[in-house]
C-alpha cells in the first residue's frame, strides 16, 4: 500500500511525500507523485500515530477490571482519536485486584488483538505518598519492595515497563536500582519529594515524571519541589494532562517551553469514564467519580477533587498547537517520539520512517481524526 499527503511529518518538519507500507512496516518514502498510489490525502496532515503511556480505560473499562471484552473494545475504539500505542495503567488496588488486572492484559496480548498496540503495562502505585495520594485508595498504598513488585511482574508476564512511585518512600532507592537495572523506567509521582530528593532519584534512574503539577510538591523560590525539578532537569521526561483542566494554559506553556521539544510527553490519564456522557458515574479505585461538563472526572465525596480526564489526544493536540501556543513540532513529538523514547521504543515507534511500525493518523485541519493506521491497517472510525 502507498499512501501520499503534501504534509507528511517526518524529519521535524511536513514534507510532501509518499508512504509506502507493507507487512505492517514503513518500507519506503518517496517524492510525492513519484508512484501510483492506494489513498491521496491532499493537504492533510500524516502524523505518527499517537502514544499514551498514561491511561487507565475508556468506555466503561478500567485497566484493573481486568475482564478481556473490555480491554478489546477500548484497544479497538481508541483508533479514533489517533492513538496506536497505548500503556493500560493501573490504579493501586489490592494484591489480588492488580494481580488480576497484570494476568489480563498479559493473557490479551499473548492471545492476539485488534487496534492500538499494547507493548507495555504502566504501574501506577501502590507505592505512593499518602499526602499526594489524590484518588489512590489510600488503604492500599504500601512501602516499595522488590519482593513484591517481581510478583507483580511475573503475573504482567514481563510487561511492566513503566512505574509511577513515590522514590522518597523507597529506602536506599532499593526498588528504584532493581527497576532500572531490569529495564523498567521510574518515574515520579503521587510524590512528597523534595526537590533534592528529585535529584537523587534522578542519581539513580529515575527518568521521568508522572502528571507534572498534579499530585507532587509544587514550585516555590524558595522550596523548588518536584516541579521545581521537572523544570531543571534537563534529561528528565514530564508527563502532563493536557486538557486545560489539569493546568491552566499558561502552565502548560511554561513547561513546554521549560522542558524543550524533547523531554516533555503527553498523556490522557484517561478514566472508564472516557466516551461517556456528561454527568455519569462510576467507581475508580473504589472512589465514585463523576463526569463534569468540561470533561474532567471528580470525586464525588469529599473535596469533590479532580481525579482524572476524558481527554482525547488529538484534542489535547488542539489545545497545546491553538491555546497554549506550544510550538507545533515540541507538541507533536510529546505525543510520538518522546514518550518513545522514554519507554525506549523509539527504534520501531514514535516516527514516519523507513523499519518504523505503519502507525499514522491522518488528521483534518481542525484536529479530527480522518483515518488511523496500526501497523498498515486502516481502522474504522465512529465508535
């Protein structure tokens, strides 16, 4: 199959050029016009395929409900809004629950699906700060072992690839040296750290940031916190929730321009909730949240805090590129090649490229979602 546009992404910039795909790889680009081709674009624009490292379900499925039927739709469906790589991410529940929700995903991937590429579980929790908890059950935030945490890896079959904890809580960096040692990258979140504490995690492979400014020490002058230090380390990967909801526009500036077009990612932390109506409720984490008008999710109890987005990549692309006026090539690359390479796939995803897997989505001027390409095959919209 070839396929051409006038503004395809590649090499940092839009190209006019054709695609071609076979075996679910990229195995040749050309001059736009050069072969005959299967599907003329025009102008639209064909971008990598969309990763989020962070998301934990969507229509009505939540990564640790762990039933198979739900994992299949949700991986189906995602298409439409661009993704074709997704890391299911748990919420901290008990052993049993997690260990559930591990064996699921592991048993789908091993048994085939259809749609957005699974190639990684994100662990979120439980070892996690009960300050900073945020809609973490708290009853089941425990201190970091290794003992445990190689349980909950054999159950993932290997496929925890990225865990969210709190490295302050971790003795000696314990757990964080056997995680990097195993290739498994550690990233800061639902975190009391200082910032000193930051730079030590960093001193010990800690590579990235969960939901920079959510659910962490905030920046002061004086007490830089873990913001503080999202903002200085330089070789440091930030996830953040770009929906305008999670941080204002401005903050969303702040850090793009901080972190430059490398190092920042962004991510859904979508909730079951995503793809529902306004107003519906559902249980996260034992915690009932409801949707909000503006897409947020809240608790429903309580301080009625927020506890996560419905957010949908392609919008959050809108929003970075038209709101927050971040520069169109740092906002692509946080949702393509960055978190790529911070989950070190970036040799087979993450670009439009000769030996790259044939993930693309091809977008409309005002963001929507035309077509998705995983691994060669175009999925059908409309879900």
């Amino acid at each position: 199959m070839i396929i051409q546009s006038k503004r395809v992404w590649f090499a940092d910039q839009f190209v006019s050029a054709q695609v071609e795909i076979e075996d679910g790889k990229i195995i040749g680009i050309y001059d736009y016009g050069k072969k005959e081709v299967d599907k003329d674009y025009g102008t639209k624009r064909i971008l990598p395929g969309f990763i989020d490292i962070h998301t934990h379900g969507a229509y009505g499925f939540d990564t640790n409900d762990a039933t198979e039927e739900g994992l299949r739709y949700w991986l189906e469906n995602i298409t439409d809004e661009g993704v074709t790589t997704i890391f299911p991410t748990t919420i901290t529940q008990s052993e049993e629950v997690l260990t559930a929700a591990l064996k699921n995903v592991a048993k789908v991937v091993k048994d085939g699906y259809r749609g957005a590429d699974v190639v990684g579980i994100h662990f979120e929790g439980p070892y996690l700060d009960m300050v900073y908890k945020g809609a973490q059950p708290e009853q089941h935030i425990v201190k970091p072992t290794i003992e445990q945490f190689e349980r909950y890896q054999e159950a993932a079959g290997g496929l925890i690839k990225y865990i969210t904890m709190a490295t302050e809580q971790d003795d000696d960096f314990e757990l964080t040296r056997y995680l990097v040692q195993n290739g498994v990258t550690v990233s800061i979140g639902h975190s009391a750290a200082t910032y000193d504490q930051a730079v030590r995690a960093y001193g010990y492979g800690a590579r990235s940031m969960t939901h920079v400014y959510n659910g962490m020490t905030p920046f002061n002058h004086r007490e830089n916190g873990l913001v503080g230090a999202a903002y200085r380390l330089r070789g440091m990967y930030g996830e953040i929730i770009c929906d305008g909801n999670h941080s204002t526009l401005a903050a969303l500036n702040n850090f793009f321009i901080s972190k430059g077009p490398n190092y920042a990612i962004m991510v859904s932390d979508a909730l079951m909730c995503k793809g529902k109506k306004v107003g519906s409720k559902f249980l996260f984490g034992g915690n009932e949240i409801e949707i909000y008008p503006d897409g947020s999710a809240h608790l429903t109890s309580g301080k009625k805090n927020l506890a996560g987005s419905t957010l949908r990549l392609n919008q959050g692309l809108r929003i970075l590129i038209e709101e927050a006026c971040v520069p169109m090539n740092t906002a692509i690359n946080s949702c393509t090649i960055n978190p790529a390479r911070c989950l070190h796939i970036d040799h087979y995803k993450g670009a439009i490229g000769v030996g790259f897997d044939a993930d693309m989505v091809v977008l409309e001027d005002d963001y929507e979602v035309l077509e998705t390409f995983c691994k060669g095959e175009m999925m059908l919209h409309g879900c």
